[in-house]
C-alpha cells in the first residue's frame, strides 16, 4: 500500500515541478521578449512584471514538494550524527508540523480570494485566487510528501531519491 501511494505521489510530485519548469521558461521568455520590444520598439507590455512574480511564487510552491522527495532541500544535520533515525523522524514532524499549518493558512487565504474576488488592483486586474491556488497546492504537495517522508522513515525505505529517474522508490 506504501509503495503504491508513494508512486502516485512521486507522480503529482514530478508533474508539478514540470509545471513549475515551464513557468520558470515563460517568466524567461516574457523577460526576453520585453527586453527587446522595448529596445527595438520603444514598447513595454503592462503584464510582464506582475505575472512574473505570479509564475515565480507557483514555481517555487509546486517544485517543492519534488525537491524534498529528491533531496534538494538544505538542511543542517550537525546532529543527525547521534541518532540518524531518530532526528530524521523528529525533523520530519517538525517540517510536517510547520508545512501543515502553512497549507491551512494559504488555502483560507486563497479560499478568501476567491471568495471576495479580489483582484491585484493593477492594469491587469489579476484575480488573486488564482496565484493563490497554486502556492496552496504546492504547500499541500509539500505537505503530503513529508507526510510519505515520515511513513517511509518508520517503516526504512529510502526516502529521497530521483523518482523520474528510479523505478525502484518504495
């Protein structure tokens, strides 16, 4: 059932971060292609920079579910020394701890958005639910693989690997 369950969420996991991927290309290539409008045409679309950052923070919540799974994180390990299982059991709950309170708050905070119709107050009046939906669902991402990180910490399967490039990550 482990194994299963870990395979599904490897699999929501990686789609997200190939999302997060072509949102890091289109931020590029919306950068690019205003650089040289405006030098070749002396023209500035309205939308760049605000969708920009809008990409940029899905990005960053959809890709990190994936990059706990496949153990891109930083973390300090000064004292995984004394008792590696205990301390990655520990660290676990407290990152589940703080990454479930997280995903609670930014989906009321989306849920909000999306109930009042709030919108960026800018030239493209941007709703803000929808940028908020994917930091939400990134945050549960996240969420959901500390959960599998924990699971797999008690029950010793390997909890980091490169789930795209391993067939074997029970």
């Amino acid at each position: 059932m482990i194994v299963v369950l870990t395979k599904l969420v490897d699999c929501v996991c990686l789609i997200a971060c190939y999302i997060s991927g072509i949102a890091i290309l289109a931020i590029a290539l919306m950068q690019v292609t205003e650089i040289i409008v405006r030098n070749a045409f002396d023209y500035s679309f309205p939308f760049v920079w605000e969708f920009a950052s809008y990409l940029h923070i899905g990005a960053v919540f959809l890709a990190a579910g994936y990059t706990l799974r496949s153990g891109g994180h930083i973390r300090v390990t000064i004292l995984q020394r004394f008792h590696s299982k205990a301390f990655e059991i520990g660290a676990t709950l407290v990152a589940l701890a703080i990454s479930t309170f997280l995903s609670m708050a930014i989906f009321k905070f989306a849920f909000k958005y999306f109930e009042t119709g709030r919108t960026s107050g800018t030239v493209n009046d941007i709703p803000l639910a929808i940028p908020a939906f994917f930091m939400a669902f990134g945050a549960a991402l996240l969420t959901v693989q500390l959960v599998m990180r924990l699971l797999q910490t008690i029950t010793n399967k390997p909890f980091e690997s490169a789930p795209h490039l391993n067939n074997d990550n029970s």
